[in-house]
C-alpha cells in the first residue's frame, strides 16, 4: 500500500518565492529518489478557525500563508529509504539550513494511505 508524508507551515508573505525555489530543489531531489509525486499548495481559502484550523496548527499570523504538502512514496519502507538519501543529499544543505519559514512551527507526519479512488 502507498505511503504519503504530510506537511503544513506557515511562510512569510514576502519569502513566498524563495520557498518555492526551495521547494523545487527539494522536489527535484526527492524525486530523482523515487518519491511517485511532490506538491506544494498554497493556501487560498484557509479560514481561521475559532477552535481548530489549518492557520491555529501552525499559530500563522496576519503576514503569513499556510503551505499545504505532501508527497507520495510507493511504500512505508521505501519512504524510508528516500529520505534518508534526501536528507544525506549535499544539495539540499544549504537551503535546510535557511529555511524561509520558522521550522518549529512545521507539522509533518507519515500516514498510510487507507483508500485511494
């Protein structure tokens, strides 16, 4: 079964583009790898919610935009063995390094995929 790992953060309005260069490097990476997809959303319509909401997640303020990604692996294990390469990559250093966002607001995870149509 298919594997997807999950990311949301928040990204200062004016380093949007310098996101998306890393985000192309880091696609480009992680799919000469063998990730089967990369993508990156930009949100458009995301309400701040009273309670719960993709901007509370990652505590976005009125200058930032929540990032929506996730990518695709043909499995748990080989997820697994990508991103270690990806990590390991001398390529992504520096942009891991100056990430334009704030990193310790970064909500990611692993998730079985459960149903596919």
């Amino acid at each position: 079964m298919s594997y997807v790992d999950g990311f949301i953060v928040a990204v200062p309005k004016d380093k949007i583009e310098a996101y998306k260069v890393l985000a192309q490097r880091a696609g480009a990476v992680w799919r000469e790898y063998g990730a089967l997809s990369y993508v990156e959303a930009i949100g458009d319509d995301v309400p701040y919610g009273e309670l719960t909401s993709f901007p509370r997640a990652v505590q976005a303020t009125e200058d930032e935009v929540v990032v929506f990604s996730w990518i695709t692996y043909e499995s748990r294990e080989s997820r697994d063995s990508i991103l270690a390469k990806v990590m390991a990559d001398p390529r992504l250093k520096d942009e891991m390094e100056n990430m334009p966002f704030d990193g310790k607001r970064l909500i990611y995870g692993g998730f079985k995929v459960a149903i596919k149509l």
